[in-house]
C-alpha cells in the first residue's frame, strides 16, 4: 500500500493514461460500431458477417493481438488503442443492433404511416429508444477494455499496467499491489458513473424499455 | 400545395390485388377489389381475420405495395405521389396505438405538423386543441408519457395525431380493438361526433359488426381477399348479397347491429295513393325502435307506414313486411324489448344522414 502514498503524482498520472486509453478506444469503438450496426439493420445479410469477425477479433488474446499488430503499427499507445477499439466493437455493434431491433414494430409502422422519412425515422425514434441497450454495450466493452488495457503496457503503452509489470520486474510487490488496486478502481468507479449516465439517458429516452 | 390537402378527398380502388411472396410461396392476400369512398364519409371495411381488410387499407398510404390495380385520390393515381408526402397528408391510427414512448402526448400529437415543419408555438398549441377535442383536458394530459396513460386514453391520443395536420383522410386499423367493451363503445361515441364536427375521408377497419353498423356510412364486407358486398348499413340487412352476409351479420342482426340504423336510411321513397291515414313514424327512430312503435298501432287493412323526414314531412314509406325482413321476425309487441335496448340512443341526431 505504502506506493500509492509514496508515489501518488506518478500514481495519478498514470491513472490519467489509463483513462485516457480506455477512452479513446471506447469512443472510437463507438464512433465506428454505432453506424455499423444501424447500417446490419438496414442491410441485413451485413449481420453476421460482421458479428462473426468482430466475435472472431474478440477471441484473439490480447497479447497475440498486439504482436499482429506490431509490425505494422509499432510499440506504444497507437497499437494498444487499435486493439482496444476493435476488442470493443463487438459489444456496441452487437447492442445497437439488438436496441434497434427491440422498437416495437407498432411503433415503427405509425411512423412510416405518419409519412416520416429513413433518416427522421432513425433519428426521431429508432435510435432515442435504442439508446439505453446501446449504451448497455458501451458500458460492457469499457469494463472489459479496463482490464485489458493493463496488459497493453507491455507494449510500451503506459497505463496502470506500468505499476503491475514495472513492480514484478523489480519484485517490487507493493507497486504490483498499487497497480491492481487503482485498476479495480478504476472498474468499479467506471461502471457505476456510466450506469448513473445510462440511467439518465434511458429516463430521457422515455423509459422505452418499460412503458411497451 | 399538393392536390392531397384540397378540402375533401375522393378515394377510389379499381381492380386491387395484392400477393405476398413468401418462402413458402405467394399469399393471394386482396383479389380484384374496387369501390369508391365518397368525400366525407366513413367507409367500414369488415370481415373475418384474415379477410385483407388491412392489406387492403395499407395499399392506399402505399404502406404495401400494389400488386395489381389502381388507387386514386382526387383522380391522382398514389403511385405518381410522393410517398412521404402521401403518407402526412393520410391520418393513420393503428390497433395498438403505435404511439411513441419517449414522446409526451402533446409532442405525439404534434408529430406529422413537426415533419411538416410548424413552428413550435403553433404545434402545441394544435396539440392542445386536439387534445381538448378528444376529450383529454391538456392541462392534465399533455405532457404525460404515454405509459402514463389507460388503454384507452392512448387510443384518444391516437385519434387527436391522426387528425393533427388537419389531413382530409384518415385510415383507422380497428383503432377501438383493444380496449375493453365500456371504453370501447365511448370512443365509438366520440368518433361519430368528431366525424360529425370534422367531416372527414375515413376508411375504417374493423372485425366487429356493430361498431360498423353505429359508424359507417358505408359498409364494404370482406372474405378471403374479395368484397362480398359493398352498401349501407341498410343495403345489407334488406338486401343481403349472399348467405355469408346475413350470416357474418349473424346474431348481431337483431336489437344490436339495427340500434344504429335508422327508419329514414331504410325507408323508401312514398309511392302515390299511399293514403294519409297510415301511422306516421319519425325518421329518426331506430329499427328496434320502429317495431316497437308500430305494435302499438292499428295495423288492419295497411300494408305498411309513412316515414317523416327532418323537416317532418311523410316522404318516406316502408311495408310492414320489409321491416319485418329487416328485423328477422313478425313485428313484435311491446313487452319484448327491454327499456334499455329500446332506449333512444341520445346522440342518434347526429349521424341521422338525412
Ligand atoms: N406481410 C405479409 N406477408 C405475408 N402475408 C401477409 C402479410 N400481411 C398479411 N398477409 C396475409 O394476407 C392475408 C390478409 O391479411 P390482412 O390484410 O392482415 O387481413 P385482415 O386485416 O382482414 O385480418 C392473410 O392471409 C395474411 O396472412
Ligand atoms: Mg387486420
């Protein structure tokens, strides 16, 4: 315990990486997972094909991820963030999926009835209601992406990693255990504040999921 | 402004089919059907499950796809239009509400003006107004969600959105079918005097008699896809197309369906040498009604009674034996009817197209 009061600057900065990683990876993730799977429920021979390689990409073991990636994008953050956005596709395009397909097709038939186009159907309805499983998903891949990430440091991405392999390198057990603690933290911390997040959209998005 | 929005519509079928193609191979869902909705009138589409009343109905704002035949409005085929136009332009209520969850009731309401782009102003004050109309105080309602609200209440939301664009027709999907009984003959109620306020082009979806006999102007009878028959209300009890009408009327065909028939719709122009001395019934009495009335009469030596009209003029005839064709038996004496069924329906003044 005694390096986390010994070290807190390098602690904290490390933490900040940490998020930072993580961060980044989820929000990439979302950017590109998003789209994708509204454009399955548009096209819809696109699913599994698209579930099934990001399932695939999602069993590879991180290690062995990154060593693929190695010679292409080198050591350092770039490659873990890669390996981390593409770990976090699964979960956000698999819940957009499933969030979109959840509307009830009452309600999808009044709005094409009430003469609402692709794109104001999407907009107006589709997404708002899929908003909370979205996010179910968002939440998942940024748990998992938390853990993962602390191998990342292997490769030269910093991150709280650091502390663990950084300590068993130089037995150095107490910033092993400081290493551990802040992820565990970091995790619990996390996903309570975007289950709080989640639960404010859901209340925004109409309570969709309950009042059908 | 497109030709849609011109007053009233006109919506004609010629010759409509429809298949669905499916893996198990083509469903023949609609087979040949045309008829005519006049402007303003509430045309009931009835007929078992099944029978592609809904398919039929969805052929119209192109929600499927016409396999064969024409739809016209005003004399535009709806295949020239603008389908997203077509659509605002059509009020659509559908069984189980379809409202938007995470829309308030106002903002429901309001959709179709947001997509025809209305000021926000304007918009809510418009939801508020339909509200009103549908007999939802907006002060209480508006700003509800609507798992906030009965089954029923969000059937009157359902209504008031259909109407918000102030479209010249609308399409209602068995609207009243999921609801319970007591709610459901309220809503019929308000129907008729929202129709009666607003005069608009309705098509009307249902599988249950008597909801089309107290709503329909017209009534087009369904069966596997072709219409059976296609008249007024009286048209099918006095002159049943073929034994699947009178038996689709079937049990209804007594106090229940002919409530909301009136002696006028059934009544036929006074032939000459019809004597004065006759009994004179008012238009506006319900068939039960009239049969009641008539039992007290001194029917020797007449073979039927003059119906008054609005004004109270006796232009309209009618022979017993007709009446009793319609009533499915000899006229009956009082003491038949309870005083409930013989009540005087108070808003039959209303409907009365005389
Ligand atoms: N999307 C569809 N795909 C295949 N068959 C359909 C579809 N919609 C309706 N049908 C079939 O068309 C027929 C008429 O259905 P529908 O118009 O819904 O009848 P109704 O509204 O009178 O109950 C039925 O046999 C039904 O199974
Ligand atoms: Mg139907």
């Amino acid at each position: 315990m005694f390096y986390l009061f010994e070290q807190p600057e390098r602690v904290f900065e490390l933490t900040l990486e940490h998020i930072r990683l993580v961060g980044i990876s989820v929000l990439a993730a979302t950017l590109i997972g998003v789209p994708v799977g509204i454009l399955c429920t548009r096209i819809r021979w696109l699913e599994s094909p698209i579930l099934n390689l990001s399932g695939i990409l999602y069993t590879i073991p991180s290690l062995a991820f990154f060593a693929i990636l190695i010679p292409y994008t080198g050591l350092g953050a770039s490659t873990a963030t890669i390996a981390l956005t593409l770990y976090s596709l699964l979960a956000i395009i698999r819940n957009t999926i499933a969030g979109i397909d959840d509307v009830p097709r009452a309600t999808l038939d009044a709005a094409r009835g009430m003469g609402m186009t692709g794109r104001q159907r999407l907009f107006l309805v589709e997404l708002p209601l899929a908003i909370p499983v979205i996010f179910a998903g968002i939440r998942v891949a940024t748990m998992a992406a938390i853990g993962i990430a602390v191998i990342a440091a292997v490769i030269g991405a910093g991150g709280l990693g650091r502390l663990i392999f950084d300590g068993l390198r130089t037995l150095d057990a107490d910033q092993v255990l400081a290493g551990a603690i802040m992820a565990t933290v970091l995790a619990l911390v996390g996903d309570w504040a975007l289950k709080r997040l989640g639960d404010a959209l859901r209340r925004d998005a109409g309570a969709a999921a309950e009042g059908r | 402004m497109s030709p849609l929005w011109a007053g009233v519509s006109l919506i004609t079928l010629e010759h409509v089919s429809k298949n669905f193609d499916s893996p198990s191979g083509s469903v023949r869902a609609v087979e040949d059907v045309s008829f005519e909705v006049d402007a303003g009138a509430l045309h009931v589409l009835i007929g078992p499950s099944g029978s592609g009343k809904t398919t039929t109905m969805r052929m119209i704002n192109r929600l499927e796809t016409i396999s064969e035949g024409t739809i016209t409005i005003n004399g535009r085929d709806v295949r020239d239009l603008d389908v997203v136009e077509l659509r605002r332009a059509i009020g659509y209520v559908i069984q189980q509400g379809g409202l938007f969850p995470h829309f308030t009731v106002a903002d429901n309401v309001a959709v179709v003006p947001r997509l025809l782009g209305w000021p926000r102003a304007r918009r809510r004050q418009r939801a508020e107004e339909l509200l009103a109309l549908v007999g939802l105080p907006p002060k209480q309602f508006a700003d509800r969600f609507p798992r906030q609200l009965s089954g029923g209440q969000q059937q009157r939301v359902g209504v008031a959105r259909a109407l918000a664009a102030d479209p010249p027709i609308i399409l209602m999907d068995e609207p009243f079918g999921a609801v319970d009984p007591i709610t459901r003959k309220q809503l019929q109620r308000e129907l008729r005097r929202i129709q009666a306020e607003v005069q608009k082009t309705i098509v009307f979806v249902t599988h249950d008699i008597g909801e089309a006999f107290l709503l329909g102007d017209r009534i087009v009878l369904m069966a596997e896809g072709r219409i059976v028959q296609n008249g007024t209300p009286a048209d099918l009890l006095r002159n049943p197309a073929s034994p699947f009408v009178t038996e689709f009327i079937g049990e209804d065909r007594s106090l229940r369906a002919l409530q909301h028939t009136y002696l006028a719709e059934l009544a036929g122009s006074r032939p000459d040498g019809v004597p004065d001395d006759v009994p004179i019934l008012a238009g506006t009495l319900s068939i039960p009604q009239a049969g009641q009335e008539l039992a007290r009469h001194d029917r020797s030596n007449r073979e039927g009674f003059l119906v008054s009209d609005v004004s109270g003029r006796p232009s309209g005839y009618l022979t017993y034996q007709q009446l009793a064709t319609v009533l499915g038996e000899s006229i009956a004496p009082a003491e038949t009817m309870t005083s409930a069924e013989a009540a005087p329906d108070p808003e039959a003044a209303h409907v009365l197209p005389v």
